[in-house]
C-alpha cells in the first residue's frame, strides 16, 4: 500500500513526518531520510496494530502534484 506523507521541518531543524490517512501516525527524524524510514515503520505497526484489534484499515489516498510556475 502506498500512504501520502507530509514531512516538515520544525523550528529545531528536526523533521516531522505525518501520514494525513492514519490519524496519530506520527515520526520525526535528524534527517529527511531518518524521518521517511521512521515513518515507514510507523506505519507498518499502525497497520498491524488495526489488523490485530479487527479495524478497518484506511485506504491509500491517490493524489496528483501540480507545478504552477509564478
């Protein structure tokens, strides 16, 4: 499965990784590499966390990225 993720950096300089799809699916990394590895694994426990308590689990988003030149 494939889940949009949202990754920022905060004031810290430490960046955040979301996924918008699973509520409370949260990591942060020194880098943006360390931060998408975290999240990959956050999101596999959420995963297996909802299969093992029999909840749904929530479809990937599809999205498209559009480039808009100013």
């Amino acid at each position: 499965m494939k889940y949009r993720v949202l990754i920022e950096q905060d004031e810290d300089g430490v960046y955040v990784a979301e996924v918008p799809s699973l509520p409370g699916c949260i990591s942060q990394g020194q880098t943006r590499a360390e931060a998408l590895n975290n999240i990959k694994e956050a999101i596999e426990v959420y995963l297996e966390s909802l299969e093992a308590h029999n909840e749904p689990v929530p479809p990937p988003i599809s999205e498209e990225i559009i480039e808009v030149l100013v």
